[in-house]
C-alpha cells in the first residue's frame, strides 16, 4: 500500500497557540487551570491537557472563585466575557486571532447601522461567540437556500461575515446567493475562512488526484475536518473521518493500492503518526508526502503569558 500525506496538515498557528496558553498558564500559576468549553475540538488534546491539570468546563458557574480561567480558540460571547468580569476571575483569552478579527468586522458593519448575516453552522462554538460579540441583528444562514428565506428590515444597511472553518466553494455559492438577492450588501469575500482552512481544503483537493481513498484524522466535534472529508467525497474518492488508528477499519481498504492521509487543524500530528502504523497491520507501506503550501504563520501570547 501506498500512503501519500496531504501537505499542509494537522495543527494551524491558532490551535498551537491555544494549546501553548494552557500548557503556559499551568507552568505559570499552577494547576488547576479551568478551561470554558473544549480549548481545541479534539479528544486527545483535551484529554493530555486534562492529565496536567487543566479542568474543562461547560459554564462558568462551575469555576470556584479568583480561579485562572482560560477561554478557548473558538471566542466567547459578550454576556461570557462580562459574566467573568462580574465574579473577579482572572481570564486569559485564547480566542485565535482570525476568529477576533472577524468579531471586529461585525461589530464594525453593527457600529454602520447594518443588520449582519453571518455565513456558519448552527450550535457551532465560534459562531455562538461571534453572535454573541456582534450587537444588533445577526442572521445565521447555513445554506444558500438559508439566503431565499431570509427577511431583514433594509436590504440597503446589510453586511456579511463568515464562520473561519468553513468550504470556501460552499461559502462562495452562498455569499453568491446574498450578493444576488441583496445587491448592496457588503462583506469580505472568502477572506474570512482562515489560511490554514483554505490551504488544508486545497491540499484535500491535490490528495484526491493520486490517491484511491482519503482518511481525515480529526473529531467528529471539528467543523474543518469534516469540511476535509465532505470535501474528498464531493471529488469520488471515498473519505472517512477517524479519531485515530482505532477506528480503521479492513474493508476500507480491499483492492486499494493508493491512499490518501491529512489531519484537521487541531489534529496533533502523533496521531497521524499512529495512523501510519496502524495501516501496516493490511501490508506493507510505502510514504511520500504532497508538495504543498509551506506555513510560517506565529500569533502572539496574550500579555499574561508572553514572558512564560
């Protein structure tokens, strides 16, 4: 069998500087550290985090008073922000910078007297925090057939912005979509579904010219690593998302010479590793890797942490 790996892969800036803040925070003050929601959408994170001494929770009502609180990749709403505020716990805000830049967007089309659409899945943390960050009316459309059922108060004072996870060819049909019922909108293009995002969808999309099959190692929880798979499928070639090495499965991989492997961008790279060895048990492996978009991208430590 032959493995070829998708280049780029796995973690992006903003998910290694999240996971940094956590790991920095306990050097620095000690466990525990409570974290508000998972601080990255995979298992095996979270789970190495919490051996550590890190302390997940859902709300901040479960975090004991003056408790360092960290607030994770995917950005809180105001009413979250204000409420840690209110109970004095000392926070430090791992939001990744792309997604606060898309905050600032919204609230900058809010501060022009327009109504927002943002472009994004429902129930999805990041879009629950940008909701949450941008005053006013936010309309959540999630399909372009979203955009002929919405009704808004001026179609002239209107303004999209986008979820940073999502398919850049799903997006661009529905920005497609508003551009053509509301003529005057305005909005970023594509520019908003993040670099990382973009070059690992890209990446899926070269895999899937040599390859017979592609395995996504990410959570099922992990909107742009569903987004790599959906993307494989929509191109022919059968795609499976998997947590790690334990859920591949034999018939998979009956009569396939050719396989294809890329990881979610808050996948470590250990567990890609480990898929690479669970291939072996159906036969010998061979492994090259795609030529692909180098990533250089560093984001700075909140204030807090910078020296740590």
């Amino acid at each position: 069998m032959r493995v070829v790996l998708a280049q780029p892969r796995g973690f992006c800036a903003g998910v290694e500087r999240a996971i940094e803040i956590v790991e920095r925070a306990l050097k620095k003050y000690g466990p525990p550290i409570y974290v508000r929601h998972e601080i990255v959408h995979n298992r095996h994170v979270v789970e190495d985090l919490r051996t550590r001494g890190a302390v997940f929770v859902d709300e901040l009502d479960e975090i004991p008073p003056g408790a360092m609180t960290v607030f994770s990749a995917h950005g809180v709403a105001r009413r979250v922000e204000e409420a840690a505020a209110a109970r004095n716990l000392p926070v430090i805000d791992a939001t990744c910078p792309l997604v606060a830049k898309v905050h600032n967007e919204g609230r900058r089309y809010a501060a022009q007297g327009r109504e927002i659409v943002l472009v994004g899945h429902a129930g999805h943390a990041e879009v629950e925090g940008t909701i949450g960050q941008v005053p006013g009316k936010v309309h959540l459309v999630q399909t372009a057939e979203d955009v002929a059922k919405l009704e808004v108060g001026d179609p002239e004072r209107l303004a999209y912005i986008t979820q940073t996870t999502l398919s850049v060819d799903d997006t661009r049909g529905i920005i497609a979509a508003l551009k053509q019922r509301f003529p005057a909108v305005v909005g970023p293009d594509v520019r908003d579904i993040c670099y990382a995002t973009q070059n690992r969808q890209q990446a899926v999309r070269d895999l899937a010219k040599q390859v017979e099959i592609i395995l996504v190692v990410g959570s099922r929880n992990s909107s742009n690593s569903n987004r790599l798979r959906e993307i494989g499928e929509e191109l022919g070639r059968p795609s499976y998302l998997i947590d790690d090495a334990s859920h591949l499965r034999a018939e998979w991989f009956d009569g396939v010479e050719v396989v294809g492997l890329t990881a979610g961008a808050s996948a470590p790279e250990m567990l890609v590793k480990g898929v690479l060895e669970g291939l072996r048990q159906f036969g010998d492996v061979s492994i090259s890797t795609l030529a692909g978009v180098a990533e250089d991208v560093r984001f700075r430590f909140p204030a807090q942490l910078a020296d740590t």
